[in-house]
C-alpha cells in the first residue's frame, strides 16, 4: 500500500511539473506606452551618420538607458537610425527609426516577441552645439505615447 501511494504522488508530481513548465503560452496584450527621455545626438556633418545616448523613464521598463547609431540626411533633415532600449532589470527590447516614430521590432526576458511604438515629440528647446567643424551635438528631452503588445 505504502508502494502504491508513493507512486500516486511522484505521479501527481510529475504531471503537475510537465504542466507547469509545458507552459501555457502567454496571450499577448496590447499596452499603453508612455516614456520621457532626455537624448543627446552627435552627427558626423561630413557623413551625415550619427550616435545617440539617451536616458530616461517609461511604462513597462522602469529606467532605461538607450544607445543607437544612424544617419541624418544633411540635405533633406530625415533621420533613421536602430537601436537598444536597456530596461532596468536589463531586459531589451530593439527598434528602428524613421523621422522620429519608433517602431520595436523585438526584445528579450518579458519583452520577447514585443512589438508597437510611438512617436517622439521634443518637451523642451533643442540646445546645438557645433564643438567642430565636422560635428553638431543636438540635446533636448522628449516624450513618447504609443502602444506595444507583448
């Protein structure tokens, strides 16, 4: 009797445990997305290729710090560029720009399998520095309302 009620339970066990890490797959939701940043630009004004550092605080990240490359059409003023939000529990998610719409392409930890945006609107004066010939640094905060799905 012992015998069988110990194999009743490691049984039980078992099931339960190839459930649980079976998964049940995680519905995604759509969210809404606020962020207030503080960036800082530097283009190379031979090139028009560019590298930004930017810091701040969003739904769904907590503090993140954000670092990307791109470029800056000297001519027409379009800007594109890619890049890597850091959340504060070091999750990441990866978006594209075209003319200040994000657009998250995928992610990491929680965030795997996001995707959405938002647009970037300046929430203070645009400070241009010129500490060069060759290179113009552009600082200004901003915010962010959108949407993401993850």
């Amino acid at each position: 009797m012992v015998t069988r009620k110990h194999t009743l339970m490691v049984t039980s066990a078992v099931c339960i445990l190839a459930l649980a890490t079976a998964g049940i797959a995680k519905q995604a939701v759509e969210r809404p997305l606020r962020i207030d940043g503080h960036i800082t630009l530097t283009v190379n004004l031979t090139t028009g290729n560019s590298v930004m550092m930017d810091w701040g605080e969003a739904t769904h990240t907590g503090r993140f710090e954000n670092q990307g490359t791109g470029h800056l059409n000297l001519t027409t003023g379009a800007l594109t560029g890619s890049g890597t939000f850091t959340a504060a529990n070091g999750d990441q998610v990866f978006w594209v720009e075209e003319n200040y719409e994000i657009v998250v392409t995928s992610g990491t930890g929680r965030f795997e399998g996001i995707t959405g945006g938002f647009r970037m609107a300046p929430t203070s004066d645009v400070v241009t520095t010129f500490p060069d010939a060759n290179t113009m640094i552009m600082t200004y905060t901003y915010e962010g309302v959108g949407t993401i799905t993850y």
